[in-house]
C-alpha cells in the first residue's frame, strides 16, 4: 500500500542519516570538475574541487549536493577522489545526488529521462563516480511527461531495498507532481529543491500576487511550497546566491540598491552580505535549506554565519529586503 501522503516525516527531514541533508545549508557542487565539456579532467581540477570540500567543511557544511550531469559527470568524479583520498570523510557527510536528465550528444538531444531502467543505470554510474556504496539522498532532477509514476516508484523501491540509496526526493517539481508520485511510493519524499533566491522571487510572490495583473506572469506552481510544508517536505534552493547579483555583480539599479541594504544590515550584525541573503531564505517559515554553489573557498567561507547562527533578520528587515529587491512596493 502506497505511503499516506498526510503522514509527517519532519523528524527525518534533516538528520542526515536517511532522511534527507542535516543542518542549515548545502553545498553545490555543480562547479567541481573542470570544464563543461567531456574532456577529462586532470590533478588540478581534483585539488580545486578538494580545496571548496574542505571550505565548506570548515564553515560547518556537512551535506553535499551534485547531479549526474554536472560538468559530464566529472563533478561527481573529482568528489570521489576526494573521498578516496581523505579517510573517514564519507561517515561525516550527507551525500546527495540527482539524476533524470540528459544532456544532448551522439545518442539524442536533450531530455528528461525517469524511466525505471534508466534511474538504476545513472544511480549505478553516480555511486561508480562518487566512490561510495551508498546515496544519502537521491532527488530526480527535473519531472519527464513520459515517465510512467509506477515504473519511477518501483525503480526507487529497488533502489532502497538493494541499500542504494537511503532516501529520496524531487527537483523542480510542483505540488501535484510530487503528490502523484507519493501516491504511488511507499517512502516519503524528504526533499524538494527550487529555484529560490532575493533574485529569483517567484516561489514567495505566487502567495501574494492572487487577484493583480501581475499573478499573470508569475510561473511558479502555487501551493507548492505549502504542500511541502505541509507534508514534511525539506525545501532546497538552488540559485541560492543569486549568482552573485547582490556582491559584486550588479547591474540594475534595484540590484545595487539590494548590495548596498545587505552591506548594511552585514555590518550591523558583524557578518559577511552572503550570510544576510541567506538568512533572507532560512528566515522563512518553510524551512529552505539554501544550496551555496560556488567553487571559490573564500566565497564558501563568507557564508559561514548562514550555517552557523540563526538568522538574525526582523521581520521589518526580511521585508525590506524584498521590497529592494523588487525595485517596487508589495501589491
């Protein structure tokens, strides 16, 4: 009998140790592994990929993030030497990967691909790479409109059964979606992980652009986040950074004005701006666990206080920060 999808799953959510990645952030690895082309990579690219590990262990991150397709599963590759050359290492750590698209090349175009057959394939080849026996968390990257749900459901079956992985969720993925897998899966989905940044705002605005003009373009599934909520569903943000739009790389008038608040409220809390942007996410009520996915330490070690220390924002500053972000007030 499928799981109840009501039951609550809170208390695995964030241990670490088959529920899901414990504590306050993650670390993406998207940037380890050299280039994006499938060229191999080399000593330096290992040593690189080892020196952003260690950054992010010394700033109190412990769950790592990747995804088959990074840089050609090269990502994946250079963090398995690490493991490998670093003892002890993969009992400290919270290991996530995702798999279920495919990038373009001889054997097809770029698609999504859940069929059962292929997540036990790419699983096979990520635990190859990563030089481990086992996924703490394994999330299917983005939803494929041909998946067959029952199929998915009996791959992560096996896959759990065989000890392959501890837990699972999902990408990119919207309320419904996710409760008609569930439906199907006696496991609980722990994880789901979004686009969600100051810059990427759609996930908090779809709650308060109903009834304006403005909910019209505004793509972001609603009731997601809730339902996440609501089902003991861990939320990831990918993008978490803003990819650097708030320090150091502005461009508009409302990003400048966002750098210059976030300097400001760092000062006065004697923190870095990266930590204050992303305690503007943690500060929310559904528990979003930031992905920080830069591959300079010094970057990583900026975000020290966000795993560190509660969020140190009012609920006047939260709003402020929104607002400037914006460049316009709230509906």
């Amino acid at each position: 009998m499928a799981r109840d999808a009501n039951a609550s799953t809170n208390d695995s959510a964030g241990t670490g140790t088959g529920g899901g990645p414990a504590g306050r952030l993650l670390y993406g690895c998207m940037g380890l592994g050299g280039t994006w082309e499938p060229d191999p990579y080399g000593p330096a690219d290992v040593d690189a990929a080892e020196a952003a590990i260690h950054a992010a262990l010394d700033s109190g991150i412990t769950a790592f993030d990747h995804a088959d397709i990074y840089r050609h599963g090269k990502a994946e590759a250079v963090f398995g030497e690490v493991l490998a050359r670093t003892p002890g290492l993969r009992e400290r750590i919270t290991l996530q990967t995702k798999c279920g698209i495919r990038l373009a090349g001889p054997d097809g175009p770029g698609r999504y691909d859940l069929r059962g057959e292929s997540i036990l394939r790419r699983v096979e080849e990520s635990l190859t790479r990563l030089r481990t026996d086992v996924l703490d968390v394994l999330l299917l990257h983005r939803p494929d409109p041909l998946a067959d749900p029952d199929s998915v459901a009996a791959a992560l079956t096996d896959l759990h059964r065989q000890g392959l992985v501890r837990s699972f969720g999902v990408s990119n993925t919207g309320a419904a979606q996710i409760a008609r897998l569930q439906a199907r899966l006696d496991l609980p989905l722990v994880a789901n992980q979004l686009e969600m940044s100051l810059h990427s705002r759609d996930w908090v605005e779809a709650g308060v652009l109903l009834n304006t003009p403005a909910a019209t373009g505004n793509g972001f599934p609603f009731g997601t986040l809730e339902h996440c909520l609501d089902h003991g569903i861990r939320l990831q943000a990918w993008g978490a950074l803003a990819q650097g739009r708030f320090t150091g790389r502005q461009r508009t008038p409302a990003e400048h004005a966002t750098a210059e608040l976030l300097a400001t409220l760092a000062e006065r809390k004697g923190t870095t701006p990266e930590t204050v942007l992303l305690w503007w996410l943690i500060r929310h009520p559904a528990a979003i666990v930031p992905v920080v996915g830069t591959a300079r330490p010094e970057r990583i070690r900026a975000c020290r206080d966000a795993a560190l220390r509660a969020p140190d924002l009012t609920h006047e500053e939260w709003y402020e920060l929104w607002t400037t972000a914006r460049g316009r007030p709230l509906p």
